[in-house]
C-alpha cells in the first residue's frame, strides 16, 4: 500500500526538486582574533580535515562557541527546503546527542532525511569553525560518523525521485564516499534526471585532479565553483577556465564573493549582482546558500538570472549572522 | 602544596570576584512565529520547568536551532568573567556532547568551572527557547543533570574564596537544591562575603512565597528582580515593593527593560538609563547579563551608578543577536 503521507509526484515523476548528499556536520563557530589563526597553526580560509586528537587540541583552544547544524550540501539542501523547493538529503550521523540536532534541524527546515544514524563507531562528525573579524570563516572537520558514508547508504528510491541530485565535492576524497558518489550520479542519470556538484574547496579538486576532470567532463550537468575553485581544476587563469567549463559542462556557476557570480552555459554568460549586506558577520554558508538559490530556480524552470538572484539572495541572509543556515525563511525574501 | 597555577589571592583573601551557582543548561533557541507560542501550549515571556516526554514534543514541533551554553547563573558569571572579574562557578552537567559543551565554554570564558559530569542519571539539561519576532524569550526548561545539584555539590573552598555569591532564584525549587542554596550562603557569610540573589522568574517567587520573605530578609545583601517578581515578592505594586526592598536589602536592583533599571539602597535611588540597542533580535539573557555588569562592579568597588551602567552595557550587548551568551569582550565596551 503506498505511504498516504507521501508527497504527490509531479509530472515528470519527480516527488523532490533537489537531493544533497554529503558529510553530515554539526558546526561549533567561535568569534577569534586574526593572532589565534596563525597560533594555532590554521589555514586560513580553507576546509582542513582533523582527527580527534586535534580536534580536542583546537576546541580546548577556541573561545565559546555556538552550536549550529552545518556540512556543506545539507546546508545547501536546508536552503531549498527555505525557499519552499521539495528537498531530501542523504548523510550519516550517529545516534548522539549532536546526531539528534543534526536530524532535527533537517527535518524541521521540512528536509526528508530519514538515513539511519550509526550505532557503531565514531560519533557525529563536526566542523570547528574559526571566524574572524573580516569575517572569514576557517574551518576544520572532524568526519567523525560522516566518514562511514558509503554507497550501501545511498538510497535509490531517494535519489531516482528528485529533479536535481547535488553532491558535495568534499564527499570525494575517501573512496567509499567516492564509490557513493558514482552511484548516486549513476541513478540519477539512468533516472533522466541532473546531476549537480560544487567543488568545495581546491584542496578537493587538487588531491584528486585527474578523476576531477574526468567526473566533471563525462558526468556533471551543474557545476558550483568559487574562482580559486574552477582555476584549479583547469590549471589556467580565470578567463579561460571559464571558457573550458562552457565547453564541456550546461551550466557552471562561478561564485565571486562580493562581485557576485557568473552562470555560463554553452550559449551565454550571464553575470549575477551580488545582494547588499549592512554588515557581513560570517561568511560561512555563503556558497552552499547560493548554491541552494540557484538549484531552486532551476528545479523550478525558472532563467538563469532568476535563479542567480534568488543565490545572491540566499548568499546574503547567512552572512549577516553567525552560522551557516538561514535565520529566517528565504521564501520570504524573495 | 598549595597549586602553583591557582590565582594569589587579593587582601581581602579572595581569589575570586564572584562565584556562581545555578542550574547547568545548554540553551536550544528558535525563532517562531507568535501562533506558535499559542498551538504549542507555552506560557509566554516565563520558564516553564518541563519533563522528558514534553521536551521531546516540543523539540520536535520547533522549528531549525542554534545551540548555546545557557543557565541564567552561569550566563551571569561568563558576562562577569567577559569583564575581566575573575569569576567561579558550580553547577552539574551529565557526562554527554552538551555537557562538554558546557563547560568548554565555561572554562573558555575564563570561568574557574570544575564540578564533575554526573556519570548517572538524566542527560546534560536543557532550556528550549523560543523567540518570537517582537524578542521575547518564552523559556522551557529540561533541569536535566542539572536537578541532581545538591549540598554536597557545593564547593566550600571556592565559596568562601569570593567575594560574592551569586545565587539563582531557579535553584530554589527542590528540596535539595534548596539546601544546597542554604549551606552556599552560610558557607559565605561565615567567611565574611556577600550573598547576591536574582528572583528569576514570578513562578519562583510564589511558588515559595514565604520562605523567600524570609531569605531576602535574613540573607541577601545584593538582589535582583524586575518589576513583576519584586511585585510578587512583596505582594504589592511597584513603588511600596521598592520600598520594603530598601528597608530589609543593602543593595536592590530592579530591571525595567527598556527603561532601565533602579539601584537601590537604604540611603539612595539610583536610576539608570537603557543604553541604546539598534535592533533587539533576542532579549534572552537580558537579566542575567545586566547582573553580570552590576555584580562586577560591585566587586570592584565601584559606584552604584557605574555598576548600572555596566549592568546596562552588557544587557545591550547581549540582546541585539540570539543567545544569552556575550559575543564579544564586554571589557572593550566599557
């Protein structure tokens, strides 16, 4: 008998507009003077993996934090969920207290998440997250139960049901992670639906180049990259790594901070404004939520434009407060 | 051999400014609409105390959080402690992912915070807040490992090592905790040092209406109150409440949100202004932190109308994001 609660399909049998799958996080973000980046010997800017040892020296070493749900595409996957988008998530937990959070925060931003927390191993995975005060974000994740995700986890119904399958480029590194990813990719295409992927961070793109390219080439239909990001998969200037994207991907996105973005297809570029903010307290979150504005317009068939818009839109309500999720609902601005 | 990293203690023999005691919590804050206040059955602007199973619905009705160290008490002693007072403090946490929260943060302040985690019983507790646009916090709290807080937790030596004792009016509710209270400010006042008490809330003070007569009265030198709870306290309106305050307490401090407060004694009224806030986003914490101010001042020997306005700094700083946590030094505000 088919679940009475379970949402209607569309036309094009979708149930979900945009599926994200990546590493499940609780984010601990600690305000901190420029001096505690270099004394405690971060990279500032970046994406660091840490192993418990440092990541009990850092917490021991940051200053109060707050406790908010974070990783990368659930972040993004939370976005849609804001902008009123039908959005579903796959990612791993534990069954703590941090896992509860992590569940809750999914489901209450009206995210179906319904993979099973871990009962064995380490526990929920965390990124502290060092702001300071030009308000970069440095971050350094502890995978903790992030780190079991592996294809068995990936649910097909889940991923064969959404327009958009998004996936984090941060997933990519171990290769239980990347065997999900191609699974996930797989499904989703086999399924006539789009594949979308952010590169998250040169480090990602860096230590794997080669399988990058090829992934990007032969498998991706929506490509999010900040500049640094989309230089180092190309190993050329800006410009040019631009013109490479446009020739073997639909649509790439290129996230440009404060000067906005560029959406480029095949056939045009399109340049995106950035939204004004009064104050920029903490840029976390500000790419995986412009990548949420985006994959909403274009589940939602709306122009290229529009969906650069609504990024900007949502880039620039999480950066006006500590945390990566939104604070309010992104339906609302619009 | 005595501890070579303990502080040296000033003339007077302490090594503290000011050691608080209270219930252990990590805040769980959300932003809802006011229909919410009303379906979710909450009594708006107090703090409900609530059981698991009621925690557990509540949880899951309220929409995406952020989570912050919390505990009226213990807020007041990191505020304290934000000001560069050297700052104690007792409360019991649960061996969990929120109880190391807690005291990281804690001891990230500066705070001197060693209670042991329980190791049995119920999990770390917690304080569901909900705030609703106009900034009003509507507080239910789990007590958690926090109910477990009994005289034999109190720490004699840390104790008589302030020279203030802070006191919240949340404690005084069960019996053990009560006795806890008792022996805390007998421990002080044997050593010679001053017993300061907050209210809390209106339900504290008429669910124990007579022995807190008696309390205030017999040992409280520093109390605080807004203008319901010294109301309720005395039973009468405002301006004779006030007034039986000054004929029983040496120093009362009444808060009066956006117009103020009033420090009063025997010989004087003091009224102190607001200090302006652009927006009020989340007035949790508000009284905690005005106590913060006042209790630093006050154990700096500084005029009542500097405490006040210390008081009124560190409640402006705290209402203007979400959390009852300062987000920045409050010693670079004065």
């Amino acid at each position: 008998m088919p679940d009475p609660h379970a949402p209607s399909p569309r036309d094009d049998g979708t149930t979900l507009d945009v599926v994200g799958i990546g590493n499940a996080l609780v984010d601990v973000l600690s305000h901190e003077d420029e001096s505690f980046v270099d004394s405690a010997g971060l990279v500032k800017g970046a994406m660091t993996l840490i192993e418990t040892d440092r990541a009990t020296e850092l917490y021991a070493a940051m200053g109060p934090g707050i406790e908010v749900s974070g990783g990368s595409a659930a972040n993004t996957i939370a976005g849609v969920a804001s902008f009123g988008g039908r959005a579903g998530y796959l990612g791993k937990v534990f069954d703590d207290q941090l896992g509860v959070v992590f569940g809750h925060d999914m489901r209450a931003n009206g995210v179906d998440f319904q993979s099973p927390p871990a009962t064995e191993g380490p526990p929920t995975g965390r990124c502290l997250i060092v702001v300071t005060p030009d308000a970069e974000r440095t971050m350094n994740t502890f995978l903790g139960a992030s780190s079991l995700f592996g294809p068995d986890d990936v649910d097909e119904a889940l991923v064969a049901s959404g327009r958009i399958t998004y996936l984090e480029g941060y997933l990519f590194d171990r290769d239980e992670a990347k065997a999900a990813y191609r699974k996930a990719s797989q499904i989703a295409h086999d399924a006539g639906r789009m594949v979308a992927l952010t590169l998250s961070d040169t480090f990602c793109v860096e230590r794997h180049l080669d399988e990058w390219r090829v992934l990007v080439r032969e498998s991706v239909d929506v490509l999010f990259a900040n500049e640094a990001e989309i230089e180092a998969l190309y190993g050329v200037q800006l410009h040019e790594a631009v013109e490479r994207a446009r020739g073997e991907v639909g649509i790439t996105c290129v996230t440009r901070g404060p000067n906005g973005s560029l959406i480029v297809t095949p056939d045009e570029i399109v340049e995106i404004p950035a939204e004004p903010v009064s104050a920029v307290v903490d840029t976390t979150g500000a790419g995986d939520l412009y990548a949420s504005g985006v994959l909403h317009g274009l589940s939602q068939g709306l122009p290229l434009a529009e969906c650069g818009r609504l990024g900007s839109i949502a880039a620039s309500a999480v950066i006006g407060h500590t945390g990566a999720r939104p604070g309010q609902s992104l339906a609302q601005l619009t």
